[in-house]
C-alpha cells in the first residue's frame, strides 16, 4: 500500500497550488497526490509553524518536511534551513515551493532520515512525523537528532494528543534528558528536547 512517506509514489500526479496564511504571512504552496495533507496545510504542521521561535542565523533542519510549509516558513527568518524527505515527488515539490515563495537560504534534499547529512549539525530541528510509518521511525526521528544538534540546540515535534503525542514525549526526555510541552491545541501537542550536552 502506498504511503506518503514512500519512496516513489506510483500515483497519477495531480497538480495543485493551495494558499496558507502563517503567522501573518501569506504563502502559496504546489501540492499534489502522493504527498502528505495535499489539500491544505494541515492543523499539526500549522501549530509547529507559529510555535517556533528561529532566530536570525538560527541553522534549520525540517526533517520530513513534504511539500515543504515548515521550512519555508522558518527560511524568512533563519541563516538557513534544510528540507528533506524520503517522498521523491514531495521533495520535488519542496523544490518548486522554495522557488514559488522567493527563497534563496533553503536546500531541499531527498533523504531517509539523517542519511545523506554526514555530521551536519542545526541549531533546530523540526518535524512533524510521519506517526502511520511506526513508532519505530518516530524513535529514529528523536534517536538520530541528538547526533545533528549543536550544543544547546533543540528538537521539535508535533503530534496528535490522541495519536501518540505521550508516548514521544516520554522517548524525547529518554534520549534528551528534558522534555517540555510548547503549545497545544487544535488536538496536537508541540514538545521540544534540548541537547544540554
């Protein structure tokens, strides 16, 4: 069955271009079948985009990123970010959005987790993660980003309360040692883990 974290989804591309309005700023946004929440920017990766404070500078990591909301978002405000995902067609349509939304500090890369990274290291690292690929790719997630932070940096995730969100929080202050809620709402919940070591 396909997923929108596939590799290559085999679907008939269905062209789309949706507008969101981010923390006062509007966006447009191709989108397409085969990637995640196609037809709107969706409530959990809205919540994650107005609760993160980037400062200027700031290195970004969106991991997951789909279409790319998250990282385009933050590139307004960030030294520079990186999009990744496994999804082909998504990281193709991340490309077109960089370009769509005037961007010039932002990399689009097609990635399974931290694989094509190397020892890149961000200041913050941002997802909203793929929850029907398995617990055992969310722990990957949290796992692997400790080993991509700079000091004092911190990882974000968002989740459905209802879906999880208490099972990563618990992972998140395993691997980090701390653990803090951000923001709820909307069903979903922003938790952050910084790396103190």
């Amino acid at each position: 069955m396909e997923h929108y974290f596939s590799k290559s989804p085999s679907s008939r591309m269905s062209p789309d271009i949706i507008s969101a309005m981010i923390n006062g700023t509007p966006y447009r946004f191709a989108t397409g079948s085969g990637v995640f929440s196609k037809e709107r920017v969706d409530r959990g990766t809205l919540l994650l985009a107005e609760s993160v404070r980037i400062g200027e500078g700031d290195e970004v990591l969106d991991l997951g990123c789909g279409y790319g909301v998250i990282g385009i978002v933050f590139a307004g405000h960030a030294g520079s970010v990186v999009m990744t995902d496994i999804n082909e067609r998504a990281v193709e349509l991340a490309k077109t959005n960089v370009k769509l939304n005037g961007l010039k500090n932002a990399e689009v890369l097609q990635c399974d987790l931290y694989d094509r990274l190397g020892g890149r290291k961000f200041d913050k690292i941002v997802c909203n993660p793929p929850i029907r690929a398995g617990k055992s790719v969310v722990n990957k997630i949290i796992e692997g980003a400790a080993g991509h932070l700079e000091p004092g940096g911190t990882l974000y995730l968002v989740a459905r309360t209802k879906q999880g969100a208490k099972s990563i929080a618990k992972k998140m202050e395993q691997v980090f040692g701390n653990r803090e809620y951000v923001r709820k709402g909307g069903g979903y919940r922003v938790m952050a883990s910084r790396l103190t070591t």
